[in-house]
C-alpha cells in the first residue's frame, strides 16, 4: 500500500482552475482512512457535500470488507487549494482484474452514487480545469491499465461535480427518489398502486398487532440484520442469482456496517413487525435529511399475497416524510417496482478510459460482452449457471455431513 504523497501544482501558464484556487493546489492521498484529515465528514457533515457513500463511515465499512483483498489498492485523495482550504476529496481506488489494473471508485457493487465530497470554493468548474487537476490526482496513484469511473452524478448537493465533467458516456442505470418535505397527501398520490397498498397494510393490521419497527438498540439491530440476511439469501436463490455464498464480502459489508454506521448515526434500520415476527426488513443509511433505502427483504410462503416489502416501503414513507426527511432514495437499478414509487431520477454518466494496450483490449472484450448479455439467449441460460453450482455445493455438503 502506498504512503501518502503531496503534489504542489504551480504552472501558472496553464491558467487557473478558479477563482480560490488561482494557480495552484496541493494534493494529498492516503491509504487507509484512519489516516485522512478531521476534514473528511464521517457521518452528517458541516460544509462539506457529499453522499452517504463518501463518508469516512461508509469507507471505514467497505474497507474491512470489499477492500480486504490484497488486489485492491485503497487511494483516498484530498485537494486543497493553495492556502490549504478543503476543495474536494474523493476514495479512489486501483483493483487488478481480469481487465487489468482498473481505476475506479471505492464500490464494486456497495455505492449507488460516485462522487467526491465538496466543499464550497468561490470559482466554477469548467471541462479544462477539472481535466488539469485530474491529470495532476492520477500522476500520484498506483499505475493503471483502465479508468472506469461510474454512477457520477452531476451535482453533489447545490455543487457541481467535476468528475460528471470528464464523462464520455451516459451510466446505464440511474437512481429513483421520493420527493417528500410536503403534505403527506401529495406523496402518497404520485404512489401507483396505493390503493391495493392502503388494502394490504389493513389486512395484515387485522391479523394482529402490525408496525413499523425501528432499531433502537443493539439487540434490535443485530435481530434485524440476522433476518434481513435470511430473506435476502433465500430470494437470491429463488431468483437464480448469486448470493451471499458466491460474495461474502456482501455479507461482512453488512454486518460490519450494521455498528459502524449506528456509532455515526448514519444507519436507519426498520422492519414490518406483526405480532413479534418481521415480515420485511429494510437497511438504509441517512446523510441529512436524505434516506438511503439499500437493501430490503421479506417474507414468501403465505406472506406473499400481502405484499410485505411494498408495506414496509409505503410505512417507511409515511415515517420519514412526518419526520422531516427530504427524500427516500431507492438508489440505482431501473426496475420497474422503482419507478413505480419514485417522482424523481437521477441520470448519472460514466467515464472509461484506456492507459495502456492491456486497457485498450480490454475495452473491446467488455464490447463484446456487453452485446452478448444483452441477446435474449444469454438471459436465458446465465440463471441455470448458479442453479448448477448451488447443486453442487448442496451436494458436497450432504457427503461431508455423511461423513
């Protein structure tokens, strides 16, 4: 792992950056986050913007799980302008794969939105001056065969994002939100289906004693997390996707997550309790007043007609939207159910970049790949693949156990 480093850009013929940063700026990366300045938010922070994704909270957890592997180099960068001031920082990181030496975000899967954290500065970003500075961050990382840089939104809060800046290509997928800070009538209208919601929530407060549950305690959030861990997992395998098995590190990211992001204050845990059992769970995180909904689970068997995920949802909206909260974001993936209960999306972009032919070649392959996933036949039989390796997972278990 690298130590840090310090660059001092002051190349006055290249113009400035801004008006704060006149014509220079320092830049700092670290390895670790134990080792960032005070200035980086942890949980909610002051002057700073930024997602939930960017906080030292969340990078803390994704470093004890994603970012065990010895294939990752862990590269958190702070800029600062020249008399010191905080202008932006941004967890990067440098993963070999079969593509190469990949730069990217710290992610792989656990972030919905990449961004740096900003902070105000009296200047605009333009196309030149965020491509300069860039040039001077990716002068002190580890070399790399690629740049994929994706899900950057273009702004971070009132802010504009630099790095949406250099982006050549639109993000497959965006993000889904529920506007709320406004009477509750004029939320739940723009729900599809909220009749048949309001019906379902009677039914099952009918059967018993039926709430919205939110984690207090550390008992509470550890039954929470056991059950949500459970739904999950078995909906995986309905779903013929990989699960927890085939990813651990999605497994440890919450489970490490669950009391790193409750000693911030980040983490909002709740579940649909009916009579002592929790028919849906659901594990999101807070920055402000904006909801993060990341993970949801619940129930199937007989549970199903009652739709319990749809009412955990709808319940949780009630909750946040009388609690002052600005929004409830389902975060990336186009599903259908997403937009469904969303009035806002959030397009994001994408940069790829080749440094060397290794990348370049890579580039072609993932072509390839992408048309190939995208045939109807590859649909078809990529879910029989970890229908097959589950079987025989089964089946060396069985054998051990006769043994």
């Amino acid at each position: 792992m690298m130590d840090s480093q310090t660059v001092r850009s002051e190349d006055a013929a290249a113009g400035p950056i801004g008006a704060s940063l006149a014509s220079s700026w320092r830049i700092e990366v670290f390895s670790d986050p134990a080792d960032v300045s005070p200035d980086w938010p942890r949980g909610a922070s002051g002057t700073a913007q930024c997602h939930a994704f960017q906080t030292l909270a969340f990078l803390e957890t994704w470093q004890a799980s994603y970012g065990q592997s010895d294939d990752i180099d862990f590269c958190l960068v702070e800029v600062r302008d020249a008399v010191g001031r905080p202008v932006l920082m941004v967890p990067f990181i440098v993963h070999r794969s079969r593509s190469g030496r990949v730069l990217g975000f710290a992610d792989l899967g656990a972030a919905d939105y990449n961004a740096p954290v900003l902070f105000p500065v009296e200047h605009a970003w333009t196309i030149a001056g965020a491509r300069r500075l860039w040039t001077e961050i990716t002068a002190l990382l580890p070399a790399f065969d690629l740049v994929l840089l994706d899900k950057m939104p273009e702004k971070v809060g009132s802010l504009i994002n630099p790095l949406y800046l250099l982006a050549d290509r639109i993000n497959p997928e965006s993000c889904h939100l529920t506007q709320l800070g406004r009477p509750w009538p004029e939320v739940e209208k723009q729900l599809q289906g909220v009749k048949n919601l309001r019906n379902r929530t009677r039914a099952l407060q009918r059967l018993g004693a039926c709430d919205l549950v939110i984690a207090q305690t550390a008992e509470q959030r550890g039954q929470m997390l056991e059950t949500l861990l459970a739904q999950k997992q078995r909906r995986f395998e309905e779903t013929r996707v990989p699960g927890f098995d085939e990813h651990p590190e999605k497994r440890a990211f919450f489970t490490l997550g669950t009391e790193i992001m409750a000693r911030a204050g980040a983490l909002h845990l709740s579940a649909l309790v009916l009579d002592g059992k929790m028919l849906a769970t659901y594990w999101g995180l807070v920055h402000g007043g904006h909801y993060y909904g990341l993970f949801i689970g619940n129930e199937s068997g007989e549970w199903s007609k009652y739709s319990p995920g749809r009412v955990l949802h709808y319940l949780l909206l009630q909750h946040l939207n009388a609690t002052g909260f600005v929004c409830l974001d389902l975060g990336i993936g186009n599903e259908a159910w997403k937009q469904s209960v969303c009035d806002v999306t959030i397009p994001l972009s994408m940069m790829v970049e080749a440094q060397t032919l290794r990348g370049r070649l890579s580039l072609l392959w993932r072509g390839l790949r992408e048309r190939l996933v995208a045939t109807s036949l590859w649909q078809k039989i990529r879910p029989l693949k970890w229908v097959i390796l589950r079987g025989w997972r089964d089946k060396a278990v069985g054998k051990a156990f006769e043994q």
